[in-house]
C-alpha cells in the first residue's frame, strides 16, 4: 500500500463522537511511551501526524485520521502507567472497553508491545479481553532497533514462551523500528488485504 494522504479529522471523548462507520477502521493502543506515535508517523509517511512525546499519557481521546480517503487510523489513549489520576485512567479503560466492542468498522486492533522490556502483564490482561470479546487483533513489537539481534531474539523468546501460555497460537506479529521504518511494509500490506475483505 502507498500512502498518498494522511489527514487529522478529529479527537472524541466518546465512541458516539467518533466519525460516521462509513470506512474500514484500524485503531493502535499500547501502554503509556510503547512509540506509538512514533509507529503511525513511520507507517503514514507524514512526521507529524501523531504528537510525539515524552511524557506519557498525552493521548487521552480517540484520535481518527483519514487515510488515502479509504480507511480511517485511529490513535487511542495508552493503557498502564501514565501520569493521570486512578480515576482518569477508569475512564480511559471504559472509553476504550466502549469503542472496541462497540465499533461496527473496526477491522483490527495493533496492540504495541516494546521488545525491550519483559512481558508486561498489562499487554497480556489487554490481549485477553479482545480474544474473550472476539476483537480481532494484532501484536507489533516495538523499538526493535534498539537491541542487538541476539537480545533482540531472547526477549521475544520470552514472549513467546508467555503468549503461548494463555493462546494456543502465536497472535499475529509484526517487529517494527520507527527510525529504520522496519515493519512499514508488512503492516501496510496487512491493512490492504484486510481492506480487501471489508470491501467483498
């Protein structure tokens, strides 16, 4: 898939906000500073698409742009630690609970994992609920430039190893790098074919 126009279209604080189902939908969630903003910038082409921040937290609405006119990007609040109150981050998790079950369009959840730490298992209790929900969803490694390819293969050994825990199978991965545009391809072409079926 070429990219030829990413454009903001506009922030929700509910899902009966959100712009009209009228287009396939893919939504990217991860924990607070996983790169996520890093990652849609990469994937777009356009620097800055995403706010890029170092302070985690900083997405707090449902976040829709329009992509090639087709499909819709959406960029949604980070689960886990963030500096918000216990009450806010409540109020996320039921924003998000509400979009992705709710949501008619949504073709796949990107559920960002950074590969440079252990299994987190606020990534594993996420990933759970979308599989007991009957989300579909996908796992994208992140910041993989940022380790050798030794570690780099140990520390998704130990995702494996726990994934396989609870799934009789490996979800569906990607191994990204913002800086390297590593994954760029993969994930595109994933969308395109998954376009391909909302359209028959």
């Amino acid at each position: 898939m070429k990219i030829t126009s990413a454009v903001y279209l506009k922030s929700s604080a509910r899902t009966d906000q959100c712009p009209k189902p009228d287009k396939p939908e893919f939504a990217f969630i991860g924990r607070s500073n996983v790169g996520k903003s890093s990652l849609i910038n990469m994937l777009t082409g356009y620097s800055g698409l995403a706010k890029v921040s170092a302070r985690p937290g900083k997405t707090q609405l449902i976040n829709h742009f329009t992509i090639n006119e087709s499909w819709y990007l959406v960029d949604l609040p980070g689960y886990g630690y963030a500096k918000v109150s216990k009450d806010k981050r409540t109020e996320f998790d039921r924003m998000i609970s509400h979009y992705i079950t709710t949501r008619p369009n949504l073709m796949n959840v990107f559920v960002l994992m950074d590969i440079r730490i252990p299994p987190q298992e606020s990534d594993m209790n996420f990933i759970a609920k979308l599989g007991a929900k009957n989300i579909v969803f996908s796992i994208v490694f992140t910041k993989c430039d940022k380790l050798g390819t030794t570690t780099l293969n140990k520390n998704f050994e130990l995702y494996k190893k726990r994934l396989l825990e609870d799934w009789e199978e490996l979800p569906l991965h990607f191994f990204s790098s913002a800086e390297e545009k590593t994954g760029r391809k993969e994930i595109l072409n994933f969308i395109s074919d998954t376009i391909k079926l909302y359209n028959q």
